[in-house]
C-alpha cells in the first residue's frame, strides 16, 4: 500500500531523514519508534506532505506523493492525527467533526459516516453540541481521532495519541486505534509508549538519528534485547 525508499528531508540545511525506507500494508497495523528527535514526527510530515522530501519516493498504491501538496494527499486517502490534537477549541464537537469531512467524497457521506462514528465513541455523541476547548484530555482525543476518520482515509495516521493522557485512558486509546483498524483502516502509529505499541502492531520500524536500525514484527521487536535495553528499561 505504502512505499517509501530512501528518503531524505529536513528543516532548512539541517537533514533529519537520512534514507529511511520502510513499507505499510494494507489493513495493517504498523509502528515507527524512536527516541525523541529521532525523526518520527518528521518522517510522518513527509508523508503528508507539511515537509518536503529531499530524495528518495513516497508511493500510496503506485501513485507518487513526494511532489504533491498536502490536500492532495489527504484527497488521495491519507489523513494524519497530530500531536496535541489541535482541535478548534472555539467550535463544538460537530463543527470539529464536519471540518474533517472537507474532501468531497467525505462530504458527500458525512451523515452517514457521523453516525458510524458516533457508535464507535458514544460519549462523543452526548457533547456534540458542546465546544471541544471544554472537554477532558481524553474526549479531545476522541474528537481528535473522529474527525481524521470523518475523512474516510485509507491510511490513518496518529502522532503520539496518548501524550498527556492518564494511565486507564491510555488503554482505552489503544483499544480505540486496535477497533479503527478491525473497521478496515490500516494504520501507522507514532507513540511515545513503546512497550503498548509494540503488544498492538503488526509489525514495526526503530528510528535512531533518521535511519531506519531495526524491524519486524511487534513480538519480535519487544523481544529484543536493544529494544528491551533502549526503551523498555530492562
């Protein structure tokens, strides 16, 4: 579904990708970890288009991305959730939700994809009228995830959705991202909590200083003696 190779991208004359290659198939769930300033986050901006790549290739089913701006890409089917959730905090919950339903296909079936939705996070459905600023770290998140998902991606991406969240609502969010891909949408996760990543995805990637060090699948990443050193602290 997802190829990239060799990719390159930084900020100004600062390189932060140096070649990173890595593949996501459809229906799958797949993680990139690293340390922070390792390049996840921009390795996920690349994708999407906010950063330019340098060199190497994005291709989305065949069609190259590296050249296209990002609406382009969301319209192409990839739609990132990104850190800190940035939200509308001034609008409610349904104008929140019906901003992501801005490309024309998702226009076109925005009821019926609120109402889908709306069973999937039933709390949401109580606070549609409420301002999202007023809401709980936790329901943000969920309006956060909803409204990337009004967009019907094929590819759902999240960056660090469980940042600042308690310990139970970190489990619930992980129970979240598992039921979005059971609905059909593959995945690619950025996530801070390593050992909870790794127990969810299909398979995984390891950044360090912007290449790609390790990977394979969840089970055999968190069996890892680096990994287990590195990141799990034991």
């Amino acid at each position: 579904m997802l190829q990239v190779r060799d990719l390159h991208a930084g900020y100004g004359k600062s390189e932060v990708l140096r070649g990173i290659s890595f593949d996501v198939q459809q229906g799958e769930i797949v993680t990139i970890v690293g340390a922070n300033g390792a390049g996840k986050t921009t390795t996920l901006r690349t994708l999407c288009g906010i950063v330019r790549a340098t060199a190497g290739s994005i291709m989305l089913d065949g069609v190259p991305l590296t050249v296209r701006p990002p609406h382009e890409i969301v319209e192409l089917g990839i739609t990132m959730i990104p850190e800190g959730r940035q939200l509308f905090p001034f609008l409610t919950v349904q104008e929140n939700l019906r901003m992501g339903s801005f490309k024309k296909s998702a226009r076109d079936a925005h009821a019926q994809r609120l109402e889908e939705l709306l069973l999937l996070f039933p709390k949401l459905k109580e606070r549609l009228k409420q301002l999202a600023g007023s809401l709980s770290g936790g329901e943000q998140q969920m309006v956060a995830i909803a409204r990337g998902m009004m967009a019907a991606p094929r590819l759902l991406i999240f960056d660090e959705p469980s940042l600042g969240l308690s310990p139970l609502l970190v489990e619930q969010m992980f129970e979240i991202v598992r039921k979005v891909a059971e609905q059909g949408t593959t995945v690619l996760l950025v996530e801070q909590n390593v050992f909870h990543t790794l127990q969810l995805a299909d398979r995984g990637y390891v950044l360090e200083n912007g290449a790609v060090v390790l990977s394979g699948t969840g089970q055999e990443l968190l069996g890892n003696p680096h990994i287990r050193k590195a990141y799990l602290g034991h």
